[in-house]
C-alpha cells in the first residue's frame, strides 16, 4: 500500500498565523477564546475565538475574496511555502472543507442570482484552486463537524489509489451572526469558557481558522509523520444529538486500528473532538471506553481555538501532528472535574511523552463521526 506523508501543514488561528506560532501559544496555556460584547453578531455577551486583526490578508488582482476565502489562501500559500509540492502538476489535487463556507453573505448582500452563485462552496474552491494555479477540479466536503478530518481521510484514499500523488487538503470557516444564532437556538453556546469533559461543562465557544495539510507520497517527505488510516460512521440517531453509547464512534476506532494493524496499547494520545457539550462528551467517553483505552492520554482543544467547525479535523490533526515532532501531550483546557460516566484519562497537564501512533476523533450533526491515525514513520 502507498504510503501517505505529511508535505507540510500550517494553522491560521487567532493565535497565530503559523503552525509554529499557535503551538508556541499553546504550550503557554494561551487561549483564543475570549468575551465579546459584539452587538452585531448577539444582543447577548459571548465566548469565542474571533479575529481581531487581518494581517493575514492576501490579495488578489482578479477577485475579491470574502473573508472565508481570504483564511484559506493565507493558511494554503503559508503551507506550500514549506514544501515542493507543485500545484501546476496533474497529480497534484485540491481538496476545500467547511461548513458554512460563504454563508454570511446572507446577511450583508441582496437576494439575487448572483448571491445564490456566490455563496456556494464550489465557487469559492474554484477561487482558491484559480489563484494557485490547480490545474485539477477541486474536490469540495462539507460533512458537518468532521468535514476537515474527512477531507484528510479522503486524500490519503486518492493518493492511496494511485490517482495523484500530493493532495493540498485546506479547511476554514468563519464565525457570523447566522451561524452563532443557530447554535444559540439550541442552546449550545456556553456561557462561559468551555469546559471539555469537566462536570461543570455546558456547552461549545465558536472559533473562526484556517488549517492546511499537505499529503504526499513522495519519499523526500519520509522522515515526516504518515497517515495511517481512518474511517468514518453515522449514528442515526438525530439530527443533533450524537449517538448514547458510543457504539459508533467505537465502531471506527476499531476498524482503524485494524487497518493501521495497531492495538489499543500501541496508541499513545486521542484527540478528541471534545465539544463541552454534555451529550458530545460522554458519547466520546463511552466510545473510548468501549475501545479499552480508558489509559491512553486525552485531549480537547477546543478551550484554545473554539470549535471551528469544518476547519477543526484540520487544525487539531495539525495540533497533533505538532505535539508527535514535539513529543509533547498538551492539556485539555477547562477541565478540571471529571464530568463523564467512563474513566477516561483526560490530560491535565503539558506531559513529556514519546508520541509514535496518535488517533484523532471527530463528530458531527447528523450523526457524523471520524477518525484518523498518524504514526511517525520509521525514519523518524
């Protein structure tokens, strides 16, 4: 089987505008998540990660990108700066996750044909692939909160199958009055910072970033971290509410350590997807527990960047990948009493540890759930 290496990878986060930059931040305890008293988004104060500034800003002689468009060329160019990956090339492939994507265009633009054009996700994936010069069509996923994690998982298979040979897979969303309404009407937002996994949790932060992951299967990236498998499932249960045994989620855990050969003791860190929401928590608790690896070192970082929606698979997979060069387990921010129903090992504190084989996990509305698993190669 062709093996698939991490290129390159950048995070575009209120924390930073590099990899680099936001896991600095994030071995200092820093979190994005702040209150914001911004009328314009909620009549009520909120806790999120929110861009202050856009020194980021790319430009652009034939578009005008919007916001959204503006993070993923950023957290792109930034990515392929580090690496000699070839967007011109035919075996070179594109792929854009989000979830919203455009969508506060709504609230500022006229109704009219255009608009409707304009938002959707393909327009801007042609922007972007026009702008580096992809040669191929973009491939556009938007599955809910595992989009980023999926678009992952869906260039190592392309790779895998001998159709190309890098995939630049780019993830973003930004944080509107639309989307922070949304969540508020189901009560999901958090009063307070959030809390992963802690007694006390209730609720999600939103957080606005771009995250990048360069795929290879060139072996000049072979002294690099590799993409060992993953998978992904559907609870059916509801359309917002994750499953209530975990069976699911457990049910991917399983069939990627299998494909990766590994077994529960081979694995030495699990980002979670870790919301703060009650239900999201203990489902991943009991998924986790249900894998027996109720020993192997947990995290959340959703109390450092908010939950970025389709770019989170992305950013906390780069997070990781991070923490493996590193050998550093960072902590889950927020926690402090356990909260959930199975004994799981939360990471309290930043932790020394050799990080070989790590599994991310992800959720999502609908039913969504997702996992991939990095292993550092043997040349490592």
């Amino acid at each position: 089987m062709t093996d698939v290496f991490i290129a390159a990878d950048n995070i575009l986060s209120p924390l930073g505008y590099t990899t680099a930059e936001n896991y600095s931040q994030l071995k200092k305890n820093v979190s994005g998540v702040k209150l914001h008293n911004n009328t314009a988004m909620s009549e009520m104060p909120f806790y999120a990660a929110l861009f202050e500034h856009n020194n980021w800003y790319v430009k652009d002689e034939h578009i005008k990108f919007t916001k959204f468009e503006q993070l993923l060329a950023a957290s792109i160019a930034n990515a392929l700066q580090n690496c000699s990956v070839d967007t011109r090339d035919k075996y070179t492939l594109l792929i854009i996750s989000s979830t919203k994507g455009n969508i506060s265009l709504l609230e500022t633009e006229a109704k009219s044909t255009e608009l409707k054009e304009r938002i959707a996700l393909h327009t801007s994936a042609g922007i972007i692939a026009r702008h580096f010069h992809f040669v191929n069509k973009p491939v556009v996923i938007s599955n809910a909160c595992i989009s980023g994690l999926l678009g992952i998982l869906t260039g190592m298979r392309l790779i895998r199958s001998g159709q190309y040979k890098n995939v630049v897979v780019a993830g973003a969303d930004v944080v509107s009055r639309f989307i922070l309404s949304g969540f508020q009407s189901f009560q999901a937002i958090s009063s307070q910072q959030c809390k992963p996994f802690d007694k006390e949790r209730d609720g999600i932060n939103l957080g606005e970033g771009a995250g990048t992951i360069v795929l290879s299967s060139d072996t000049m990236y072979a002294r690099s971290i590799k993409v060992m498998g993953g998978g992904t499932s559907n609870d059916a249960n509801h359309i917002s509410g994750p499953s209530r045994s975990g069976a699911e989620l457990y049910q991917v855990i399983k069939n990627t350590l299998k494909e990766a050969n590994l077994s529960p003791t081979d694995i030495d860190l699990i980002s979670a997807h870790g919301t703060a929401t009650i239900y999201n928590d203990e489902m991943e608790a009991k998924a986790i527990s249900l894998a027996g690896m109720q020993s192997v070192p947990v995290n959340s970082l959703k109390g450092y960047f908010g939950h970025t929606l389709g770019a989170a698979g992305l950013i906390e997979s780069i997070v990781t990948i991070q923490s493996m060069r590193e050998n550093t387990a960072l902590p889950t921010k927020g926690f402090q009493n356990h909260g959930v129903s199975e004994p799981i090992n939360i990471c309290i504190n930043l932790q020394q540890a050799e990080l070989t084989n790590c599994l991310k996990t992800a959720s999502g509305f609908g039913g969504c759930n997702g996992t991939v698993l990095f292993s550092k190669t043997s040349t490592n």
